[in-house]
C-alpha cells in the first residue's frame, strides 16, 4: 500500500476511495455530490462512468500514483490493484460474495473470481487446521 506521506495531497483521497471501495479510477473521478450520500454512507456512481462506459481519466492522478509507489519502493502495482485489494479484505473479514459482488457490480461469479487471491498464509492455516 502507498504510504500516507508517499502520495501528493489531491491523490490521498483518491486512493483510500478505491482502498475501501473496490472503485475503478474512473469511478471516482467522474463523481459528483449527487452521487454521494454521507447520511447513508452510499456512494453510487452513474452507470455510464462505470466499466462498460468508463468516465474520463485524469493523466496527472495516473502520474502522480505511480509517483508514490515508486517512491514508496512499491513495484508492479496499480490503481485498478486497489479494487483487488478491497475485494479480498471484505472476504478475509468473512463477507459473502453476494455482497461483495453487489457492492463491486460483478454480474458474473467467473469474473468475480478473478478478483479473490488465496493467500500462502490462508493455505497454510487451511492445512493447519487439519493436523
């Protein structure tokens, strides 16, 4: 993960966006208030600024976040990684997948899938608990 003093000040909040929110860049830069409710804590973006009409990019974010992972001496990874992450953090923290797939907008269980990582750790506790 980017460290907190890694990432300029316009792309903090970008980034915990799509940390905790399975976001695509694309989302979160097309949103508007109106699609945000903080009383209800929803964020809904428009259906045309999602996958299968993505919204507009912003270069500079782009820039600016491989910036702080290379400074952060984080190779390899990219925005779109934080949707993976996010996605497995609601499993690990023991969330069906039909929520996770209604809050990441998976149609599909084969598609989903892609997005959840068994980690060695996870394999070996698996093992584990069986001896």
């Amino acid at each position: 993960m980017v460290r907190k003093d890694d990432s300029p000040e316009h792309v903090k909040p970008i980034v915990k966006v799509g940390y905790h929110t399975a976001m695509r860049q694309g989302e979160i830069l097309s949103l508007t208030w109106g699609q945000v409710d903080l009383k209800r804590g929803f964020i809904k973006p428009a259906p045309w600024d999602c996958k299968t009409n993505e919204g507009r990019q912003i270069g500079a974010i782009k820039t600016a976040f491989k910036s702080a992972c290379k400074r952060a001496g984080i190779e390899g990874f990219c925005f779109h990684d934080l949707r993976h992450t996010a996605i497995n953090n609601w499993r690990l923290a023991g969330h069906d997948y039909f929520r996770i797939m209604a809050a990441t907008g998976h149609k599909a269980m084969i598609v989903f899938k892609r997005y959840n990582t068994v980690s060695r750790d996870e394999l070996r506790a698996l093992v584990q608990e069986k001896i």
